[in-house]
C-alpha cells in the first residue's frame, strides 16, 4: 500500500484514520526514511478510538521522532465525529484537512439508519451504509486537490444500490488510479478468519480520470502479481446509471460485453426481476413444515437442485408450505413458469448466478406459489412467464460467458435483483429459443450451455 503512492517531495501530511498499532503509517515513513520519497517535512495525523491500542501506536510512531523534520499527533477520538465536524465547518472543531496523503485500512460495521455517525455524516453531505465506506469519504472530502488515498477495503461497494452514493461521491471527486485484487477471499486474512473479497485501491483528489491500473495476486504474498491498465469505461460502463465498478482480471474483453446479440434489458424483454416477499420470521405463523388443507407451496433455495426443483422435501429445516389467506395473499404469486436466481453465493463456487425454472406442473398445478426471501425471480407483472422463456433465461444466465461478466463487478456473496436487473440479456425471441432447445436435451450439462451460448454470442 505505502508503494502505492506515487512520488512526492515538498512537504507531507499524512492522515491514517483506524491507525490500530501504526502499521499503515511506519511502512509509509519506511519508506520516507528509505529514500521513496522526496518530503522535506512529513506530519502525520493518527485516530484510533480503541484505548488500549493507543500506546501500541505511539510505540510505532516514536520510532521515527529521530527525525527532525517529523511530527505525529495521535487522536484518541472517533474519527467520524471529529472529521464531519471539520468538514462541516463547526466553529468548534478541531483543524483536520489539508492531508496530502491518507493511508488506510478502516472498520468494517454496518451504520444504522438512525444512528448519530448516520446524522453527522449526512450533515457532512455523506451518504453510505458501511463504517468503511463513511472513513475513505471522509478521508477524501479531508484532502487537498491532487491528493492521494490509499485504503483496504472490502469490494462489497462496488455493485448495489445501497453503495449507489457513495460511488457517485467517490467517481465525482476522485480519479481511480489503481486497484488490486486478492482473487482469494480465505488467504489474505487468513489469520483473522476473514471470508471477504477485499480490494486495494488509489484514488487521487480532484484527478483527470484517465487510464486504471488493475493488479491481481492470489494472496498477499504477491508471488503471482499480474497488472493490466483499462480504460476507464472497462471499470464504469458510461451508460451505467447505477455506476457499478467493475475489476477486470483480463485485457480480453468479455464475451458478453462485445457481443451485439446481448444488448436487452428485462424492459425491452417485458419482464421484471424481485427478491422473493416472503420473509419467514414475519410471516411464522402462516408457514407449515409440510403442505396441507389450504396451503400454497413456499420455495427455498435449498428446493432447487441443478435445473429442477424438489419439492416438498421431507425433514427439511425450513418449511415447505404457507397458508394461503387474507394476510399471506398479497406476498404470494399465481402458479406458472418463473425462472429464479438464489440470492447468496460464493466466489469459491463454480458458477456465481445459479438459475432454475419453476414448473406448474411439480405442484399439481396449485393455484398459487411462495418464494423466500432469498431468491430473486423473473416474472411478467407478478405472473408466470412463458415457458420456454423461463428456461431460456435460466440457460443464458447459467453461462459461463456470463458467470465471467458478474464477476468482474460483484464481489461479495450476494447476488442482488438490481444486479440482475442491469444485466444486458439476449432479446426476447432469442430467450425463446434458447429455452426451446433446452426442452429437447435429454441432458443439460455446462459444455452444451456454454457452447449454445458461444453460438449467439458471435
């Protein structure tokens, strides 16, 4: 991370907010002793809020104070509270801005709708739903213009709607310089159990975007480093309203985005894409382990198995049927053919948009369906779609082609409807198609998906 920055001389200060033990900040003097720098004169400012951390760090940062041309100053405060105030222009706060450097590796917590660093970072013009997404916005809006931060943080804002502004504020002030990813989510941290696909990134204040370096390692022993530079529109697609970045491993253009044959949306197509309505603990005393006298059919992930469904499944941990009725009714769906995504996957799994078709028929044509909370499916206006539709959908997005595609701008274990929602897709007789050459294979395996798929692509 420190290498990350590029050369600099004149005078320097540095902002390390989640300081911890000072790790971030001595490997940036490291190499400011070393020579990597040309600084006449480095300050660092240091917050960490967790009390017994603070001797660790002022351990680290005595260790430079034979330098002469060297100040650090350590702030025992929460870094949120202390920078919206300065960002906002309190005529009590504490001078924090001016940072021409900001190194950081800052907390991972979700912040409540409600919550005091919620007010105080909307007050500051910041909206985020994620401690980590709050510390790089503020560390940006702390910066002077050609400033550089550089930060590890987890990729998880790179899709979604909820990280939605936070892209805007980082896209219309910055200019993503680099990124590098850790293509192993249980390696990097491995010593700190940490399951998350973490990226590091430099963004410089108020930069001319221009071309993005992407270097990608295994783990962070680097011994396989790779590194490519993209033009801006491989990482933010322009006619991407949501503004999703994505962090291509490969100078080869996907498949998917070169293709003229794969330029729909689910509008132009005439259908939608839901999360399931049907949230368990809000509707428990409606559900019922095993079907019965006026119930519907409630479908999990755990009911779909490769390109079919099993159902009702005995001894299932979760239950298999709603009652249908007054208050259940409008969470549920009429029977038909639907094509469902699970919500939840892993990077680790060989494909990360695992689609399947719901058929009427499995259900002894009951006159409605259920769908849980983690699935997303595709419908026509809450009915069924046709059916070779439903399974046309389900071959294209259980491509590899499009496996590939999702993975360069989601990484994290969600697979949410708005991400699917702005997909580009086949048009609608090509879905057709595709679905009434599934209904004549007696056997559906990869090869044959992905090979059908390399057809229309061309």
């Amino acid at each position: 991370m420190a290498n990350l920055f590029p050369y600099g001389s004149e005078n320097c200060r540095l902002l390390d907010a989640g300081a911890g033990i000072g790790s971030l900040s001595a490997a940036f003097l490291d190499r400011w002793k070393t020579g990597g720098f040309g600084f006449q004169h480095v300050e660092v400012d240091a917050f960490e809020l967790d009390q017994t951390l603070v001797p660790h760090l002022s351990n680290s940062l005595d260790e430079y104070k034979e330098q002469s041309n060297f100040i650090a100053n350590i702030y025992n405060e929460d870094f949120i509270c202390a920078a919206t105030e300065s960002v906002s222009g309190s005529l009590f706060a504490k001078r924090h801005e001016d940072y021409t450097h900001s190194i950081l590796n800052p907390p991972y917590k979700k912040i409540r709708s409600n919550s005091s660093h919620r007010l105080a970072l909307r007050r500051a013009g910041i909206e985020t739903v994620n401690l980590y997404s709050a510390f790089i916005a503020l560390s940006v809006a702390l910066t002077v213009p050609g400033g550089q931060v550089v930060a590890i943080i987890p990729r998880s804002f790179c899709n979604g709607h909820y990280y939605r502004p936070f892209r805007d504020f980082i896209l219309e002030r910055t200019a993503i310089r680099h990124m590098h990813l850790f293509e192993s989510r249980d390696k990097a941290f491995k010593d700190d159990k940490v399951l998350q696909e973490n990226i590091i990134i430099r963004l410089e204040r108020g930069g001319q975007q221009g071309q993005v370096i992407v270097s990608t390692s295994t783990d962070d022993t680097y011994t396989d480093i790779l590194s490519h530079e993209y033009p801006i529109e491989r990482i933010v697609s322009p006619d991407d309203s949501e503004k999703f970045i994505h962090v291509p491993v490969s100078p080869e253009v996907n498949a998917i985005e070169q293709s003229p044959n794969i330029c729909s949306t689910l509008a132009d197509i005439g259908i939608k894409v839901s999360t399931g309505p049907v949230v368990a603990f809000r509707l428990k005393s409606h559900l019922c382990d095993m079907p019965e006298k006026n119930t519907v059919p409630l479908l999990y992930p755990g009911h779909f198995k490769a390109n079919s469904a099993i159902w009702p499944i005995k001894g299932m941990k979760k239950p298999n049927a709603i009652k249908r009725n007054s208050e259940t009714e409008k969470w549920l769906y009429p029977n038909g053919f639907y094509c469902v995504v699970r919500r939840f996957s892993s990077k680790e799994e060989k494909r990360r948009i695992v689609a399947s078709v719901v058929d009427p028929e499995m259900f002894n044509n009951t006159g409605g369906l259920g769908f849980e909370n983690h699935l997303n499916l595709f419908h026509e206006n809450k009915h069924g779609l046709p059916e070779n539709l439903a399974r046309g959908l389900a071959v294209f997005l259980n491509s590899t082609a499009v496996d590939e595609e999702f993975r360069c701008f989601n990484g994290h274990t969600q697979v949410n409807a708005t991400d699917l929602k702005l997909m580009r897709y086949p048009n609608r007789n090509d879905l057709t198609n595709l679905g009434k050459w599934a209904t004549h294979q007696v056997e559906i395996t990869q090869v044959r998906i992905d090979a059908k798929i390399g057809s229309l692509l061309k």
